[in-house]
C-alpha cells in the first residue's frame, strides 16, 4: 500500500471507505489518488470483501445501470427498488 493521504484509524476503516467508494462507481484511479493505495491492493481488497474479481465487480453495476436505464425508459419507472 501507498502512503495514505486520508487518516483512519483503523486498517478495517479504510477498507470499508473503498469498497463504499467502489459501490457508487468511483474510478480505480480516483480511489488509488484519493485513499492512497494501488490498484493491486483495491483489487485484493474487492476480490477477499465481494469474492469476485474487481472486473466482475464492475461488470454488475454496468448491468445494473442499464436495467434501470432500460426500466425507466420502457416502464416510465425504475423496476429496481435502492435501498
């Protein structure tokens, strides 16, 4: 891991703060800037946190976003409810 750039107290507080940041979609790159960590350490960290590998990560909130897309455009409303 890189020299942080944002303080946690905790190795477990980093972690969760990234897989939050890659839920919403944040860029591999924007994360490694903003927390200070590798792509390699983002990517370990999805894989042990989701067990799947950081591209089928992404891979389900593209789909994700083009249900809701498709939903809202055929339906006239979002099928998928957030939470």
């Amino acid at each position: 891991m890189c020299g942080q750039k944002i303080n946690f107290k905790t190795e477990k507080e980093l972690q969760e703060a990234i897989i939050q940041e890659k839920s919403k979609g944040t860029p591999d790159i924007e994360i490694g800037q903003k927390y200070g960590v590798t792509f390699r350490y983002i990517e370990r960290l999805i894989t042990k946190s989701q067990g799947v590998n950081i591209s089928a990560f992404d891979l389900f909130f593209i789909l994700l976003d083009k249900i809701i897309y498709f939903s809202e455009n055929i339906f006239g409303y979002n099928c998928i409810q957030e939470a």
